[in-house]
C-alpha cells in the first residue's frame, strides 16, 4: 500500500529534502531517525519515553520477533503497536541482515535462509514469502523485502550474484503480500559497485515499490566508499518516495547521506553505546566509565534539552555505570536518542529555510574538531 509522501522543500545547495510521509499510525516528517527496538523493545526504555525524546518510528525485527514471541501471537493481540503500547508508525526489517551477520548454523538457498533457532534449537526457514506473513502478522506499517546481503569486500561476482538475488527474493515479496494496510520497500544491494549499484536502482524502481532502501553499507566499507554510493544511490532512486539508508550510523554519517538526499535512517548505535556508557554531546562523545568524570558536576552536555540533561550530573551517571545501575544506560540512552531527534529537527528546519549545506558543513567540521580533540584526551586520561 502506498502511504502518501510529500517532499515540501529541497536544499538549493546540496540534494537534502524535506518531507513527510503519512501512515496509518501518524505523520513520519523526514529526514527522520528511526529508534531501533529490535525485539519490540527499545531496550531499557517505554513508549511514553521514546515519544518524550521525540522518536517518531520505531524499528522491530522480523528474524527475532519469529523466533520469539512468534507469529501467533501477534495475530492474537492484533499486531505489534497493541503489544507494545507503541502507537506511532513502525518499520520492520525483513530479517536479512540477521541472516547475513549470524553466519553459524545457516544455510542460504535459491528458496531462503535455514537457520537454526537461538531460542529452541529447532531449525527454521526465511524465505520471502516467511517473511512477508511474518510481517503482515506483526503488523508494522512498513515492511522491508527479504534481502541477500554480503560484506563489503566480496567480489564483484558474488555481490552480482547476491544483488541478482535479491532482486528475485525482491518480486517474490512483492508477490507473496495478501493486501493489509502496510507500505514494503526493496532494498537496493551491488555492495561498494557503482556498476551494480546502477543496476540493482534500474530493475527495482521497475517494480511498484512504496519506497526503496540502500542495503548493503556499514559491512565493512570504508567511510569514503559509503559516502559515495550512498550519494550515487540516493541519485539513482525516484524522486517521488522515501529513500531509506539502512543500519547506518554517526552523526556524521547521516549528515552527508541527508545531504544525498536520504530521508531515512535506523542505527544501533545512539541505544548500543549508551549501554556502554558512551554519549552523543554538542562538544563530542563522553564516555562515563572514564576516571574524568568521577568529579565532573556538569550536565552530560549544556546544550541539550533532555531531562537527563536537566536533572543529573556527569558525576552521578559516572557514578551510575561504576555500580551497574540500569538507571545509568536508561539515562544515557534517553540522552542519545534525544541528541539524534534534535539533530534531524535541526536538519529539517535547515532545509526548509534553505541553508542546509551550510548547516551542514558547520556541523560536520564541528563534530571533527571535538571528536579529534576527544582522540587527544582520550590518550592521556
Ligand atoms: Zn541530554
């Protein structure tokens, strides 16, 4: 299904748009980062939390929600926003990545991925079409095809040969939907090739696609060769849907694939590196379980407007992390998500006024100069 998608500015300087794409479950603006809640779960954090650091969509897993709860259940509460208590639009991946990340115990074929359960043991099929009925039971609005995805430094063979498949796995998709109310993307694949990068855009945007994904990257590119494809990507892609850069990343990163005109973003990160303790800040990252910051009486950073911001100093949620409080990652994981809605608010703002690449280049010289001076902290403390 087609959610309507409308691009309301675009940056004079730089290929960066401003949009909004409308769901059964609400409004999503973009450029937008989607929180990643990988096992219908944000981890540590409620809807009413997520909703309050300003996530708009939240992602879930369709290779670990079949493997647990399953199926069955969703269909029984009707669908993933009721079992959460999530009640804004949602993303679910298909499952491929996990596939490809967990190499153990899988087999893939022309038919799917055979895997063996980490829950049960018990052995289970991934094809396209398992994939879109799980999908459609778990109800998210919008649906990713089942894709074959392979590291970044594979030949050029066998990124054809994935990128081909992909395709097939692609229509089958297609295919195998029974007409609920949800969008599904295809997932463009051809790894650092521009050749079948070029290729992989031409024969999916042949197809009716609600929107279309850049797979692929984040696999052991380089920084450099992810700035390029995804820019080249982003080009090769209509105009008139959503473009989704999957599982990637910085702030940085996001800066340059908005400037490629990339509307959508997920990424552990922001949530994963809380949990270790690491925070997104104006002035750079701040990692707690360092000794600096047993004394440190400041906000995590000064900058920003979130309630851990306001309430607690670096000295408690140091403090926090020493003990193995959860509160500690709770905290840090409400400030990193918020540190990424308001970098896509700003973002968006810039490109409706026109003056995104300046932002932008503002921006990333910034996040260099701190991160750089981070590095020479970090050797000394
Ligand atoms: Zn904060």
């Amino acid at each position: 299904m087609r959610f309507p998608f409308h691009v309301s500015a675009l940056d004079p300087g730089s290929r960066a748009r401003r949009g909004a794409l409308d769901t059964p479950h609400g409004r999503i603006e973009t450029p937008v980062f989607m929180a990643v809640g990988t096992r219908a779960s944000v981890t540590g954090l409620t809807p009413a939390e997520l909703h309050e650091v300003g996530a708009e969509v939240v992602l879930g897993n369709t290779y670990h929600l079949m493997l647990r709860p399953g199926p069955d259940l969703f269909r029984r509460v009707g669908g993933i926003h009721r079992f959460m208590g999530w009640n804004g639009p949602m993303l679910t991946d298909s499952g491929g990545y996990q596939i490809f990340s967990l190499s153990a115990d899988r087999v893939i074929s022309e038919r799917g991925a055979r895997f063996r359960s980490y829950t049960n043991q018990q052995f289970h099929m991934l094809s396209p079409e398992a994939s879109i009925a799980m999908q459609e039971a778990i109800g998210a609005d919008i649906m990713m095809v089942l894709d074959v995805c392979v590291d970044a430094r594979s030949d050029e063979a066998t990124t054809r040969a994935a990128m081909q498949r992909t395709h097939r796995w692609a229509l089958r998709s297609l295919a195998a939907r029974t007409g609920t109310p949800q969008a599904l993307f295809a997932i463009m694949q051809g790894g650092i090739f521009p050749g079948l990068r070029r290729e992989s855009a031409a024969f999916l945007t042949d197809h009716p696609f609600d929107g279309f994904a850049i797979g692929g990257l984040a696999v052991g590119d380089t920084r450099a060769e992810r700035e390029d494809i995804t820019h080249m990507a982003a080009d090769l892609l209509p105009a008139d849907r959503p473009r989704y850069l999957m599982g990637v990343g910085t702030p940085p990163d996001l800066l340059h694939a908005i400037l490629a005109g990339v509307d959508m973003f997920d990424c552990i990160l922001p949530t994963s590196l809380a949990w270790q303790g690491t925070a997104f800040t104006s002035t750079g990252r701040v990692k707690l379980m360092r000794a600096s910051t047993r004394d440190d009486d400041r906000p995590l950073d000064a900058a920003c407007a979130c309630s851990t911001c306001k309430l607690y100093t670096r000295a408690y949620l140091h403090h926090l992390f020493r003990c193995g409080e959860p509160l500690g990652p709770r905290l840090v994981s409400l400030h990193n998500l918020h540190h990424y809605h308001a970098l896509m608010a700003e973002a968006r703002a810039a490109i409706a006024a026109g003056r995104f690449a300046t932002y932008a280049r503002d921006k990333l010289e910034a996040i260099d100069r701190y991160e750089h001076s981070d590095r020479r902290i970090g050797a000394t403390a």
